[in-house]
C-alpha cells in the first residue's frame, strides 16, 4: 500500500484560484450563449 499523501493549495495558489473564477465564469456564459453543454467540475461549489 503506497503512503498516504495529503496536498492543499499554497497562499499564492488560491489567490490565483479566486482570481481566474471570474474567467471561468466568463466562459460557462459564453458556452450557454452557444447552446453549449456545461459541466461543473468535480469538487466546484
């Protein structure tokens, strides 16, 4: 059984996260505009 490893997101790493939300959110408008299908991501509020 390989050792459990645990990781998490830096301070810099979510600050990127919460900065490129406003992107992502861009492009599922531009998708449902299109009439194209989105998917959440897994783990995504």
């Amino acid at each position: 059984m390989p050792p459990k490893v645990e990781y998490s997101l830096t301070e810099s790493g979510a600050a990127l996260n919460k900065a490129l939300g406003p992107l992502g959110e861009w492009g599922q408008e531009r998708l449902r505009r299109e009439g194209l299908e989105v998917t959440e991501a897994p783990g995504r509020p």
